[in-house]
C-alpha cells in the first residue's frame, strides 16, 4: 500500500474535505431552520403538529441514499418540474445533494429538539411568565437557548453522524473525500489508497468536530455540572493556564 499517492495528489483530497465539510454544516443549518417550527409545534400541540411528525417519520424511516436518488434522478422524471424555475438547482447534483441532507437532517433534529423542549424545567418558563414575558419573548428568550444548551451532545452527535451520512454525495457524481478516494483508487488501478486516506481524514475531522463541541458543553452546561465536576473542570483550566504561562 503506497500512501504517496495521496500526498501527490493532496489538491484532490483537500477539494473533497472542503466539499464533504460545506455539506455538513449547510445541511444541519438548514435543516435547524426546518426542525425549529416542527418541534415548537409539538411542543405547543398545535393541530398541525401532524404535519412535523409525519415529515420526522417519513425521513427518519427511509434510508438517506434513497432520498438522495429520489431527488436527483427522480425529480428529474416530471416534465413540469424540468419547466420550472427550480431546475435551475436540480438539475445540479450539489444542490439535489444538500436538499437531500438538509431535510434528513431537519428530521432528526425535529426529533432532538422536540426532546429538549420537553426536558425544560417548567419553572424556568414560570419564571419569564413571572417577570412579565410574553409567550413569544419566554420561547426566543428562555425555552429555545435552554433547550438548545441541553441538546448540545445531541447536536454533537448529528453533526458527526452527517459527516459520515455526506458519502452519499460520492454516487451522484460529487467528489468529496469519499469520491476522491474513488477517484485515485480508479486512476491507479489500486484497492486501498483512495479509501485508507479517506478513512484517515474522516477520524481527523470528526476529532476535530468532537472537540469543539467539548469546549461548548464545556462553556455552556457548566451550570449542570456538579459541585465536584465543576471543581474538575476548574482545577483543569488552572493547570492548563499554569502550562501556558509557563512554556511563554
């Protein structure tokens, strides 16, 4: 197995790592865009709160490379959408591919959101009623950042999960790192080096994603930690500024 072939063609790779991360965070920014109203519906038991379940259900319950192919070679089928103006995005595999995520996305976090909006403390909710808030000021003001800070290893897990899920794109003709790893292994004629060095910056970005989202539970859920947790942490970051002050 000859890694070289990777490093000679590191241009490829990081065109791939670039396409594969551009999916990943529109699609999980869009499909928070689609999830927030669906769980706030549910939440408030609204009459269209079918609406949300049945579109959770429906995308939760089909496999996400299914989706993909229905959009892009299926929408294509119908005369009136190849008419209208959105062929102009559908006729590209870039846009059928990041519709597709997005709303496999949106689904599963309709899921994680709906959860979080029920594990709120109502006494949280109570007091914004208390202090004169509105029903609109206490959702924007109180229930969706509280509701958002005890999701977060939930969203960890979505953004990491649809990194991985982004190798989809690699069929419809899109070369991210799984499609550059293809690419190589068809060139060469070899078996191993185009999916080996995928795999390889699969793990390093997924390191990277995990560790930030570390730093944000971190950051914001240290008001849930316990007293001995909380003085961990704090000791923790007393010995890492020591280290630093040291080594400067």
């Amino acid at each position: 197995m000859d890694l070289t072939l990777a490093l000679q063609h590191w241009e490829m790779f990081l065109h791939g790592v670039w396409v594969s991360m551009a999916l990943t965070v529109l699609s999980v920014a869009a499909g928070f865009l689609l999830a927030l109203p669906g769980a706030l519906s549910q939440q408030r038991r609204s009459r269209l709160a079918f609406i949300p379940r049945g579109y959770a259900y429906f995308f939760r319950g089909t496999p996400l490379l299914v989706q993909t192919f229905l959009i892009y070679y299926g929408l294509g089928q119908f005369e009136f959408v190849r008419d209208s103006w959105a062929w102009v995005f559908l006729k590209e595999a870039w846009w059928c591919a990041l519709i597709a995520f997005s709303l496999n996305s949106g689904a599963y976090q309709t899921e994680i959101l709906r959860g979080a909006f029920a594990m709120t403390p109502k006494g949280e909710l109570e007091g914004a009623k208390a202090l004169g808030m509105s029903e609109r000021q206490s959702t924007w003001l109180v229930l969706i950042p509280s509701a958002l800070r005890r999701a977060m290893p939930q969203y960890g897990n979505e953004v990491v999960f649809q990194l991985h899920s982004s190798v989809v794109a690699s069929v419809i003709t899109i070369q991210d790192i799984l499609g550059a790893g293809r690419t190589l292994n068809a060139r060469y004629y070899v078996a191993y080096e185009g999916f080996v060095t995928a795999a390889i910056l699969y793990m390093a970005l997924t390191f990277l994603l995990v560790g930030i989202f570390r730093l944000l539970e971190r950051r914001y859920l240290r008001h849930l930690l316990s007293p001995e947790e909380l003085r961990k942490l704090q000791k923790g970051a007393a010995g890492g500024a020591a280290f630093g002050a040291a080594r400067v």
